[in-house]
C-alpha cells in the first residue's frame, strides 16, 4: 500500500506494473513472487482490482491510503 501513497496513486487510478515492479524488487528482493502475493492480498482486502496495465486503487484501498487517520 506504501506504493500507492509514495506515487500518490487516487482511488480508480492505476499503479502501473513498470513502476510497482522496481518498488517491491527494491524492498522485498529475497521474495520470488512479491507481486503476486501482494496483488492476491490486496484484491482479497478490497484495495485494488486488477488492470491490465497494473493494479486500479480501489475506493476501499483509497480510505485505507489516503484516510485522514493515515495522512
């Protein structure tokens, strides 16, 4: 989810994989298939939808980013 606030990503606006694949690579190398964990976690929460270009921030992921407790 940090990825969504570091490239301040808004609710129904895509992260595109050519910028999530360096960002997980970069803080998670020892895991083989990061993105596809974290796409599987984060579409069972709620927090995205996948897009063909990358993954779509969801309204649900949007509180959960951008809500004022998280700001």
């Amino acid at each position: 989810m940090d990825a969504f606030k570091q490239f301040e990503v808004r609710e129904g606006s895509v992260l595109p994989y050519q910028q999530l694949y360096p960002y997980l690579q970069e803080r998670y190398p020892h895991y083989k298939d990061v993105q596809k964990e974290a796409e599987h976690h984060l579409a069972k929460e709620g927090y995205i939808n996948p897009a063909p270009e990358g993954l779509m921030l969801t309204q649900v992921g949007h509180e959960h980013v951008w809500g004022e407790n998280n700001q």
